[in-house]
C-alpha cells in the first residue's frame, strides 16, 4: 500500500512527467534560441554603436562557436553519467548570465552622441562658419576611449564564449533524457515539438530585434524631448541591449524547473505493444545497444578519446557520409552568413531601417526556411523516398535555389550620389574635403548625412558649405541648412535637407524579399532528407557518433568562419570609413552594387558547391543500387 501511494505522489508531481519536462525542455530551447539569435538581430547596430568592422562583426558572432565546439566531446563522453536535468539548468543559467554580460558595455560606457548641428542649448556646432578654429583634430583619441573600447569588446566576446560553452549541454542531454524515458510511441512526438521551439526562436530573436530597434540607445537615461532624430535617420542607434535584458531573463525564468527533476524517470510504457517476431528482434536489439552504452559507460575518460578516432575514421572512410557532410557543410556556411549579414544588407541595399529588415526576417523569411524543413519530412515520411530519391530531391531542391538567386545579383540599388565619389564608381574612397569646403574647417570624423538640393548627399552640412542653420518653430529640430556653398541651382547658392537621399528603388524591394524567401524555402526542403541519409548509410552503433561528428565539422568548418568570411568580403566594398583613434571603425558608406555582387556570389558559391555535393551522393547511391543488382543476378545465373 505504501509502495502504491507513494506511486501516486510520483504521478501527481509534475517533476516526475516526462510531458513536463518535454515542455519545460522546449520552453528553454527556445528562450536560449532567441537570445543567441538576438545576436544576429542586433549586430549591425552594435556594429555603428562601437565602431566595428564587419569582420569585427563576424568574429564577434563566430565567438559563440568556440566553446560550443571545444567541450562538444565532453558532452559526448558524459552522456548519462551526470544529472542531466540539473547540468542542463546550470546551463541555462549560464546563458542567461552571458546575455547580461553583453549588455553590460551599454551601462557602463558614456552615452551615445550623434552628430548634430544644433545641440540641446541651440549652439550651432555643425555648419559651415568661416573663420573657426580647426577641428580636423577635433576627434582626438585619449587613452580614456581606447581602454573603454578595449573592455566593450572584451566583454562581448566573454558574453559570446560563455553563451556558447552554456548551450552546450541543453540540447543534447535533454533530447538524450526524452529518448530514455519517453515511450518508443511518445518519443518523435515530443522531438517533434522541441523541433518546433527550436524554429521559432529565431524567428522570434528578430521580431524582438525589430520592436528594441526602434527605441532610442539612451532611451533609459536621455529624455525623450532632447532625443533630435527618429529612426529613419542614418545616425539613429537602436536600443540593441534591451532585447538581451528580455531574453537573458527569459533563459533565467526557464532553468528553474531543472532543479527539481530527478536523475532518472520511470519510462513510459507504449500503449497496446503486440508482441510478433518483429518486435522481439526490436527488443533484442534495444537490449543489445542499451548494453554496449552500459559498457561505453564503464570507460575512463582516456579510453573514450581512444574511441572517439576510431570512430571517427571508420565513418569517415564511409564517402556518403562524408559528401553529404561537406554538402551540409556549405549550406551552414550559407545560413551562418545570411543569419548575421542578411539584415544589414537589407538595410544598406534598400535604405530601411534596422527594425524594419529584422521585421522581415523574422516574419518572412525565417518562417518560409522552416515551412521548407518541416514540408521536407513531411515528403520523407509520406512517400517513403528511398536513399537514391533523397538525394534526387537535394539535387532538385539546390538546383531551385540556385536559379532563384541568380537574379538577385543584378536586384538592387545604385550607390546614392555622394559628393567626392567619382560618378563613374572608379574611386575606391570619397574625398569629402572641397574647394567650396575648404575654408569650413570641418571634422573629419564628422557624420551628419543631409541631402543637398541637387540631389548629392553629404557627409555633413559643413562639407556641403551650409552657413545657416533653420529650425522648425519653437523646436530644436532642424528644417534644413541654406546657403550652401557646395550646392549650387540655377547659378545661385542651394539648400540642403537632413537626412540620406537614398537610392529611390524601394520597388525592388518586394521581388527581392519574394526571391530571396523562395530561394530559402526550396533550399530548405534539403534539410530533412540530408540528415535521413547520414542516419541510413552509417553503422547502427555509429549513429550517434556520426551526429556528433557531423555537428562537430559543421561548427568547425561552417558556422565558425562563415561570419567572418561574409564581414571580410562586405568591408572590401566600404568607400567611406569612421576612423577611430586612427584606425578604421565602422563603415559609413558602401558601393550598393559591389556589396550586392560580392554578398550574393559568396551565397551562389556555397549553394552550387552543396548541389555539385548531392550530384556526387546520387551516383554512389546509383552505383551502389547496380552493384547490389549486380549481386542479385549472379547467383540465378
């Protein structure tokens, strides 16, 4: 009687349900989601806040990668010797401190000043004054900013190490805990819906980028009155650390149940099992595996890196394995670029805002890549494809997304019109300085974009010759800056109006988002199929290390120098950068159609290679069907 109430406790404490910890599990999965993908969301404007590179950018998002990578062995050798639950909440936690910890350069650096040619007390200090001091030198570097530019990146990068060795255990052990005790029944359905949180978390990460973006950096400590320009303007920073607040306490909220779960559950036991031979052979086998990982768990650490190897070689003299990871290896590559840079192209390419290309993503094409995957094992497991078929339909599906983003490298806008850059494009550099500017004395750190009369932009009213300064009625804004000496109509001095002029094409945008999220949509149906075939052409024992030597690879070789691959490539197209203590920071402006060439032939190049890929899979599948043919006919012979 005792052993049953006791049993009735067990049920009644939803602790002990593996369906509570199945949603407790997809919970954290997808808080942790969207806090390492708020990264991405972010990214260009942390970029403008601290004057990065973008391969500064890409090094900063790669860094989550390096702990991920370096303890993922670990992981594999601890399996179920720990307390999963709890080592997945102290990674939780961990996490959750990592986002605090990147938001921390917000609160204690100095804050953000744009460059403005009217200040909160009307003192002009942007315009053309002939006669005042120089201030080429304006801009001096004191050892004040470089040791506080140091700690910003310092801390980042901590953030970004400590998120990464922080996810490391939360998926695999909660999938691995799922597997041991959920029914053979329960268990793909409940897979199934982490797999759904693990889809949505990036998707939500940008939605979230998009709301954040749109308040002010200092909304927490300027107030609203004296904040002198909107979003829309090229100075505007976005309030990029309040999303790390929301999610950092997300991921905190969502460890919590993982203190109270046991080490071990009782299994659940499938509904209505028919005993046949089929079965019994099933069970025998499940008997036999859960004893060879009784024995895996009775090696010392250093047999298991003996192990580690050995299977390691044995799969990867398996050439199916091996070229669908190298295929599964450039479209990581492909996503990994597309996940950091995508929005900040957008934003350069079109002239939207930061909140508006995280709004696109995060509502358009993030969700057709994952309607793409989800429809890709929905057409595995209702057609029965066999391995030859799989890899028919990466082919088909590569072959789509190539021709869908072909067009996108002639898509585009022209660089707006800048004053200093050569018309023809030849000029690799704007050369801001002028005779009709020379007497100005203008900084030449100076960023305050206006839109001249003549339709020429430039980089400042005081580089475009503009000696009066005219506000809008009982404000401080600014209506727009005359007699300007750079701008000239119909023989007489013109005006100039702040902001960007921009490239006017935004009816390009449409078909380029239409394309882009096709593309992705067809690129994704590869997805499912590509991991059935690593699944189905490796040894049973060797499947889990196949996985993780899979995932391993990728990481190396895809999602760590992806991002910096893309930044490195974005910066050879800057024309005009912030510099920084002498150095180069962030980039001010692009050349749209080398950026839009070279962003997308990166993109064309990993694609072709993952179809080249699956062409070599489909005919060591095709020979391997004729050599079993082969084998068939032989004997009747």
């Amino acid at each position: 009687m005792a052993g049953k109430e006791s049993k009735k406790r067990t049920c009644k404490n939803p602790f002990y349900s593996i369906q509570f910890f199945v949603f407790c599990q997809g919970f954290l999965h997808f808080t942790q989601l969207l806090t390492s993908s708020y990264m991405k969301s972010s990214i260009s404007t942390i970029e403008k806040r601290f004057g990065l590179s973008s391969q500064m950018s890409g090094f900063i998002v790669s860094f989550n990668e390096v702990g991920n990578t370096v303890l993922i062995i670990f992981v594999s050798y601890l399996g179920s010797r720990v307390h999963r639950p709890r080592l997945i909440g102290c990674g939780a936690i961990l996490v959750s401190l990592a986002a605090f910890i990147i938001s921390l350069p917000h609160f204690i650096t100095e804050p953000y000043e744009y460059d403005r040619s009217v200040s909160v007390k009307s003192n002009i200090t942007d315009i053309c004054l002939p006669g005042k001091p120089d201030s080429a030198q304006s801009d001096q570097c004191s050892s004040k900013k470089a040791q506080e530019f140091e700690v910003v990146l310092f801390l980042i990068f901590l953030g970004q190490l400590l998120m990464g060795i922080g996810t490391v255990p939360i998926q695999p052990f909660g999938i691995s805990y799922i597997d041991d005790f959920a029914s053979k029944t329960n268990s793909p359905l409940y897979l199934g819906v982490l797999f759904a949180a693990t889809t949505l978390g990036p998707a939500v990460a940008f939605l979230l980028g998009a709301v954040t973006l749109r308040f002010y950096v200092d909304i927490n400590r300027v107030p609203i009155g004296e904040i002198g320009i909107n979003h829309k303007d090229p100075r505007w920073i976005g309030a990029w650390w309040l999303g790390f607040l929301i999610s950092a306490s997300l991921v905190a909220l969502s460890s919590i149940p993982y203190f109270f779960f046991p080490r071990a559950l009782i299994k659940q036991e499938d509904p209505q099992k028919v005993i046949t031979l089929e079965t019994v052979t099933k069970d025998d086998f499940v008997e036999d595996m859960n004893a060879k990982a009784h024995e895996e768990q009775n090696l010392s650490f250093t047999q298991f890196l003996k192990m580690f190897p050995m299977a390691l070689v044995r799969n990867m003299r398996n050439p199916v394995f091996v070229v669908v990871v190298l295929a599964l290896i450039n479209l990581s590559g492909m996503v990994a670029g597309l996940a950091t840079f995508l929005a900040k192209f957008l934003e350069r390419q079109f002239n939207l805002t930061a909140s508006f290309a995280n709004m696109l993503l995060g509502g358009v094409n993030i969700p057709a890549g994952m309607l793409g995957i989800v429809l890709g094992g929905a057409i595995i497991k209702n057609c029965h494809l066999s391995l030859r078929q799989a890899a028919a339909m990466c082919i088909f599906s590569m072959a789509l997304c190539v021709l869908f983003d072909i067009p996108l490298l002639f898509l585009g806008c022209p660089t707006q019109r800048i004053a200093g850059l050569d018309s023809t494009g030849s000029s690799k550099t704007i050369q801001t300085a002028a005779e009709c500017n020379k007497m100005c004395s203008c900084s030449a750190s100076a960023f305050n974009p206006v839109c001249g009369q003549d339709k020429i932009e430039y980089v400042s009213p005081c580089f475009a010759g503009c000696t009066v300064v005219n506000l809008i009625e009982n404000t401080n804004k600014v209506a727009n800056f005359s007699r300007c000496n750079c701008i000239s109509v119909k023989n007489a001095l013109g005006y100039a109006v702040p902001g960007s002029c921009g490239s006017q094409c935004a009816h390009f945008l449409v078909p380029f988002v239409t394309l882009a999220c096709i593309s992705g949509f067809v690129a994704s149906l590869a997805h499912t199929p590509a991991f059935v075939m690593i699944l189905r052409s490796v040894r049973p024992e060797d499947k889990s290390f196949a996985i993780g030597i899979q995932f391993l690879m990728i990481r190396v070789a895809a999602w760590l120098p992806a991002p910096v691959l893309y930044g490195s490539i974005i910066d050879t197209t800057c024309l005009l950068w912030q510099k920084r203590c002498d150095k180069k920071a962030a980039c001010r402006y692009y050349d749209h159609t080398l950026f839009r060439q070279r962003f997308m032939a990166v993109q064309l190049v990993f694609e072709i290679s993952g179809f080249l890929c699956y062409c070599i899979v489909y005919l060591l599948f095709w020979r391997k069907e004729k050599r079993a043919l082969q084998l068939e006919v032989i004997p009747q012979e």
